[in-house]
C-alpha cells in the first residue's frame, strides 16, 4: 500500500453509521472500509484504460500522392492549386 494520507469527508450522519456498523461486523476499521469502497469505484489507470494507440503507427499506411524524398514548398503547392482552378 502507499503512504496514507490523512483527509477529511463530510457524509450524512446515516451512511456513517452504516459504514460504521458494517466495520464492526466484519471487524475491519472504518478507514478499510472507505478504502475498499474507493478502491472498487475507482479501479486503478492499468486496469482500464488501455495504452492510446500512437496516431503515426499508421504514417505510411496510406499512399498520399508524395515519393520519398520529395519536398514540398507551401507557394509551389499553392501555384499548383491555382493552375488546377484556373485551368491552367
């Protein structure tokens, strides 16, 4: 377990006495019992998410028009644009 931290929470008086009970029935401590209700609503970041595909795994995948090794300039790109438009 990691360090513990000491916080305060506000429940209503009814849930307390509950969390309190059930304690006592299974002869745990009050702080077992919020912790083991955390643990069970929030499972930890391994255990549900999955690791986020890398959105370049597919660089290459795809043909896109472009050779290896050719460059592009932004106006030489937009000259082209604008020969296609204009007919040219």
């Amino acid at each position: 377990m990691n360090k513990a931290i000491k916080t305060t929470i506000m429940l209503p008086e009814d849930e307390l006495l509950r969390a309190k009970m059930a304690a006592l029935q299974e002869n745990i401590t009050l702080s077992e019992i919020i912790r083991d209700a955390l643990v069970q609503r929030t499972p930890r970041k391994t255990e549900t998410r999955k690791k986020k595909k890398d959105p370049m795994r597919l660089a290459g995948v795809f043909k896109l028009g472009v050779k290896k090794g050719d460059t592009f300039r932004r106006k030489d790109m937009y000259d082209q644009y604008l020969k296609r438009k204009m007919g040219i």
